[in-house]
C-alpha cells in the first residue's frame, strides 16, 4: 500500500489528526460522529471498495452461500475491511486470512449476486 492509498483513504474515513498526549494520531469518526455525515461515509466507503477491488480483487468465486475471494499476498484483510464498511445487505460478515476472503451470505442467490458485484467494480479497471 502507497502513502498516496493510505492518504486517500483517511479522507474518505473521514480521518483527522487528534492530539494523544504529546503526539497526533489520525481518529475515525464513530457512527453518527459529527466529522461526517452518514450519507457522505457511504459514499466514501463505496469509493474505497471499488479502488480496493480494482486494485487487489483476484477472482470471485460463489459458492452456496459463500463467497471466496483472492487477493495478492498479505492484502485480504484490507479488501475485507473495505467490504465490511461498504455494508452490502448481502453480507453478512467477512472472514480474511492473508490471501483469501470468505464472504458469508444469506443464500446462494446473494453469494452470486455480490460475487457479480465484485467483480464487476474491477471490471472498471483503465
């Protein structure tokens, strides 16, 4: 991950500097923080899913209720993340390893439809 991503997503979480102590640390904004509006950190999260997915989304494979996703070495967890806070109806819950996701669904025909998704945001690669 570049400083540049790192950036781009603490603007989209609505990050800002806070002082601990003697140091400045970044702080989220919980839900119904005053930092952003509700709508405006849906947007900001849909926004982070479709760059995570374009850049780190390998395959999508549905699987009964399940969805199996690839990622390269060490980013499952940040693609997952960025799936939980886009909260998809269809999605029940995440769980990453280092290189694999597994999305879990309410029923197969969710596990396809939000496999279909996914890969359609990395469809939007230039």
């Amino acid at each position: 991950v570049t400083q540049a991503t790192l950036s781009r997503d603490l603007v989209e979480l609505g990050a800002v500097k806070v002082r601990r102590g003697r140091a400045l640390v970044y702080a989220v904004p919980g839900e119904g923080g005053e930092v952003a509006a509700v709508g405006s950190i849906g947007e900001a999260a849909s926004a982070r899913l479709r760059r995570t997915c374009e850049e780190l989304l390998v395959s999508a494979t549905p699987a009964q209720s399940l969805v199996v996703l690839r990622t390269p070495p060490g980013a499952a967890n940040y693609l997952a993340s960025a799936i939980d806070q886009a909260r998809d109806p269809d999605v029940v819950g995440t769980i990453a390893g280092d290189d694999t996701i597994m999305i879990v669904t309410a029923g197969a025909k969710q596990a396809v439809a939000v496999a279909e998704r996914l890969q359609a945001l990395v469809g939007t690669r230039d």
